[in-house]
C-alpha cells in the first residue's frame, strides 16, 4: 500500500509536484501515466526517500520510507536501469545490494534466473543492452521479495518478448497481493498490464480511476455494418440511438489521412505498436508517444498481431463485400444486436469504437 | 551495519578503480629504489656527509595519501556519477550509516594496503642501501614504528578522500581536491611566520604519522598531539559528509 496526502515539491520557483493526493492498492497493478516531465519521477523519489518533499507525505506501508524497517524486504525499485557500475559483474551488483538487506546468495541466484540473465551473471554490466539493463534492474527491485513494488518506465528498452515477460510478471506478482505501481508514458500498454490508472500532468493529479471505467468513459460510438442498413438504421432511431454514416463520421473527426482510422487499423502494418513497444529512432525528441502517427492505438482485447491480422483481412474483406457502415450512439453493441435480431437485419460488423487510450490521455491531459 | 559493511566490502572489491589505484601505490616502491640508488652512489663516490636514506618511506612520502584518498574517492563517486546511490539508499534504512560503512571498507583497506606498502617500501630501501651506513635497521629507535605508522596515515587518507568525494559528488572536484589540499600546507609555510610555518608545516598526512611514531626532527608535536590530529581528520572528513548525504536529495 502507497498513501500520497497533498504531496508538493518544489526546486527553486518551478514545482515539479503539487499536492498530488492518491492511494496505490495492493493486490492490482496501478499505472502512473504523464508525458515526459509530468513528475511522475520526482513522486516516486519521493515515495522512496530520496527525495524530501516540501510538504505533503509520501507512505509505504504507512509510514515513511526511511521508517521501514527492513526496506528492501517492503519495497523494491527500479528507477533507472542505466544507474549502475558498469564495471562490475550482474553477479556482483546483486550481491552488493542483497547483502545490505541481509539476503543470500541463493535468492541473488533465483532473481537472475526470474529475469532471465542466468546465464550472463558472470558478464561485466558494462556490455549490457538496454533490455538487459532493464532486467537487472527489476531483478534488483525482486531481490528482497518485497510487498511493494515501484517501477518508473520498467518497459523502456525491452523488445515485444521482453514486455509480454514482465507484463505477465507484474500481474503475477499483484496477483499474490502486492503492490505494484509502474509509470510509462505509453498509454497501450498500460492499457494492457494496469488494473488501475493515476495520471498526472505538470505535477497534478489529473485523473485516478480503473482502466476499465477510463475506458468506458471514452467509448464513443459502435461501428455497425449491415447490408440492411436503411432498415436498421429506421430501427435505431426508433429506440433513441443517434446514426451517421461512419464515412462521414470519420471524415469529420479523422481529418488527417496518415492517421489510421479505427476501422482500417488491424490492417495496419505496425502491429507491434500494440504490446507497448516503440523503436526510439522512430520517434523524434521530444515528440510524444500518442501523438506517433504510424502508431495504432486502437485498444483491443487481443494483442496477438497475428489474429489481428487476420481480423483486418477480414474487416477489409466485408468492406469489399459492401455493406454500409454506420456510426451508432446512444446505445451498446448489445442493445444493436437484439434489434438487429428484433428487426431481421443481418448484421456484418458490430464493433464498440473506443477512443483510444492515448486519444483519451490526450484529451484529458490537455 | 555488519550487513552494510559486507556489502560495501564487495563494492570495492568488485571496482576495478580499487585495483588501479593499488597498482599506482607501487610506484612510490620504484621511486624509492630510484631515491635510495642514486643516494648510495652519491654516498659510494663522495663519503658520508650526504642525505641518509634512513627507512626509506621519506623518499616518496607525499605519493601514498593522496593514492589512498583517491580509493576513498572512487568507493563513492562512481555511485554518484552513475546515479546508483539513488538504488544504493532505497535498499538501506538510514543514510549515515551507508557513509560509516563505506569508512569502515576502506579504512580498512586502505590500512592494509598502506601498511603493505610501508613495509616494501622499507625493505626496498634497505635491499639498495646493502649494508651502507646510510639505511635504517629495525633495531634502530623508532624505524620500526615509522614503518607502524604509514597504515594509519592511509586509512586517515582514505577516509579524507570519502568525504570530499561525498561532499562534493563529483570525481574531477574530489581528485582535484586530493591534490590541492596537501600541497597548501607546504605553500602556505613559505609565508607564515614561526612558529606558524612549522606548526602548518606539520599538519600534512605523512609529516603526521612521523610525528605519530616520535620520529626526531619530523615535526612541531608529539605523538598525542599528531593521533589527535589525525582523527580530526577523520571527524573533519565524515561530519560535513553525514550532513550532506542526510540532507540532500539522492
């Protein structure tokens, strides 16, 4: 349990964090999303000790970090997997860290293989990959299997493997009723591996709520193709729902071409955007993730590209096909579907069209 | 803080700066033999009535503290350059006791290092000495303990290079710091007055631990005074350093 009351801290004239309030529960896996900058950092500094905060307070467990009394068996952190001596061995540098908690050599061993650098424990940091790095460093934040875990940007530098890995870790691990706060930027996956969302941005607290409501909250709309439409369409008005050509609809609010429309993005061909990964040469400095425009947001609940695929092929299939689209409100995708059914309309498509998370960070982060 | 000191032990053991900074200590080994050689021929041709070598240690003195405040710099500056400290103090419970850890490695090593140094120094110097009038034997007063002393002059050392190095978080501003601090006594003597310049003469670190072993001529105090100095290095070292590390944010 994580207890952050009026949380404030100021450098100089600029306030990095200002009466942040939130509380990140066991048993879930909460995301800390801001852009770049945001403070999220500086509050998780401040939840682990290292820094002092103007005023407000930051609780492990109810008390204050430097009042633990064996810190590493409560908390574990990874805050930046470049903070290491490269000159020592992944072996060694466990070590080092588990002997100030009194740990032994037996759980530096297990934490190597739960991270999957078993095999180049004996290798000098300094000829890490970033993903390896990002390995050392959670397994660090493991090694005195804490209660409470906090991870600031833990998928950074891991490839689509690694991050399927550690997103199955986290759930795991807030599975056996542990406390798990990780911050990204990246909005799809946290969309994936959170339970619960706190955003902030220029150091407030924006919005704390669970993904799944966050989500609701952005629907806009089902996307329904039925090659009765006219006839359908009568029959949803008739039960209060509001129709516009999904044609129109899209040229409405998706005026930029580049930008892949909701129904045309399981063909698009950046897939691997979906499990969270973002190759860093792609993005220019300084340019946030949600505003990629190669990047496909759309949320779903399969992440696995290859079905994706074949659902786009499909998708794409029908719009052949023919069949008119239209853009529902006003009522869910079921509620479409037992009228369809009421009314003998054949029904191709019926898709819930959320506004993507990112869309949704956008427009709330505003 | 068994825990603690167990695992700094393994930090510096496992920095590859530490090995470094040992390997120079055996460059005063060579200047010595160099000193000692060249004052055996002068001794060979022209008689007695030149510099005696004596132990030995004299001859390269000033090399060894600021060797040994450079183990205490590295044992903490790499963390704060690396920004490792920030993973370093959210494993341990108070901030002070980390710093009396990482005093304790390398005091230690240091003592031991210095102390190993101090006798291969020595026996260097009496290996080219051979049987001169102009060496040192054990037997003579106060060579034995000169030899003694050197270990606790490294350890004061180190632990001075710890604290710079945690005051001012920074590997160039502590190494410079190393350097510039012993030379101020010997440029400030050419100013100062008696017995001021004797006395700011004697505060160096290898003057001190002369004065330590009461060794005639080395200095303005006694072996009290100069222990006494000597852990005022140390608190001088450490307390500024507690301040910073407690009070400022990692």
């Amino acid at each position: 349990m994580i207890e952050v009351t009026e949380l404030t801290k100021r450098y100089g004239s600029t306030r990095a964090v200002s009466g942040l309030t939130f509380r990140v529960e066991p048993g879930q896996v909460t995301g800390f999303l801001g852009h770049n900058g945001a403070g999220k950092s500086t509050t998780m500094r401040m939840i682990l000790g290292l820094h002092r905060p103007t005023s407000g307070t930051a609780l492990i467990n109810g008390v204050r970090k430097q009042d633990l009394r064996d810190p590493m068996r409560e908390v574990g952190a990874l805050l930046d997997a470049a903070e290491v001596q490269g000159g020592r061995t992944a072996f060694a540098h466990l070590q080092a860290l588990a002997y100030a908690g009194g740990i032994g050599r037996r759980r530096v061993v297990e934490v190597l293989e739960e991270v999957g650098l078993a095999g180049a424990a004996r290798k000098r940091i300094a000829g890490f990959s970033q993903g390896m790095r990002q390995r050392l460093g959670i397994a660090a934040a493991l090694l005195g299997d804490p209660g409470v875990l906090i991870l600031d940007e833990p998928v950074n530098g891991l490839d689509p493997d690694g991050i399927r890995w550690l997103r199955t870790l986290l759930r795991s691990l807030a599975g056996e009723g542990r406390t798990v706060l990780l911050s990204s930027h990246l909005m799809t996956e946290m969309s994936l591996t959170a339970d619960r969302l706190i955003i902030i941005g220029r150091g407030r607290l924006i919005e704390e709520s669970t993904t799944a409501d966050l989500l609701a909250r952005f629907q806009s709309g089902v996307l329904v193709r039925s090659p009765h439409a006219a006839r359908l369409s009568r029959a949803l008005e008739a039960a209060g729902a509001t129709i516009r050509s999904a044609h129109d609809a899209q040229a409405v609010e998706k005026p930029a071409p580049a930008r892949p429309t909701n129904t045309a993005a399981p063909t698009h061909p950046s897939q691997s955007s979906r499990l969270g990964e973002e190759p860093a040469h792609a993005r220019p400095a300084g340019t946030k993730a949600a505003t990629h425009p190669s990047q496909d947001f759309r949320l779903s609940e399969e992440p696995v590209p290859g079905r994706l695929v074949a659902a786009g092929i499909e998708a794409r299939a029908a719009r052949d096909a023919g069949g008119e689209e239209l853009l529902v409100t006003g009522l869910t995708a079921a509620a479409i579907g037992d009228i369809a059914l009421a009314h003998g309309c054949a029904v191709h498509e019926l898709v819930p069209r959320r506004t993507s998370l990112e869309e949704a960070f956008m427009e709330i982060a505003k | 803080m068994i825990d603690l000191v167990a695992s700094e032990w393994l930090k510096l053991r496992s920095l590859r700066a530490t090995y470094y900074v040992l390997a120079a200590t055996l460059s005063a080994v060579v200047l010595t033999g160099f000193a000692a050689y060249s004052i055996s021929r002068y001794f060979d041709t022209h008689g007695p009535g030149g510099d005696a070598v004596g132990t030995g240690l004299g001859l390269s003195a000033d090399l060894p503290p600021v060797l040994f405040g450079m183990l205490g710099v590295f044992a903490i500056s790499g963390e704060y350059t690396t920004g490792m400290i920030r993973l370093t103090l959210t494993t341990i419970r108070s901030r002070w006791t980390l710093l009396l850890a990482k005093a304790a490695v390398v005091a230690a090593m240091a003592a031991v290092a210095g102390q190993a140094l101090a006798f291969a120094t020595y026996f260097t110097a009496q290996a080219v000495v051979a049987g001169r009038p102009i060496g040192a034997s054990f037997a003579e007063h106060t060579a034995l303990t000169e030899v003694l002393t050197s270990g606790a002059g490294a350890a004061v050392a180190g632990v001075l290079g710890l604290g710079l190095a945690t005051v001012l978080r920074s590997t160039p501003g502590a190494l410079i710091a190393l350097v510039v601090l012993p030379l101020a006594p010997t440029v400030l003597e050419r100013f100062l007055p008696a017995p001021w310049n004797d006395w700011v003469s004697s505060l160096t670190i290898p003057s001190l631990t002369r004065q330590l072993a009461a060794v005639p001529d080395a200095g303005a105090f006694g072996p009290a005074t100069a222990a006494t100095v000597l852990v005022g290095y140390v608190v001088l070292s450490l307390l500024p350093a507690t301040v910073a590390i407690n009070h400022r944010d990692a």
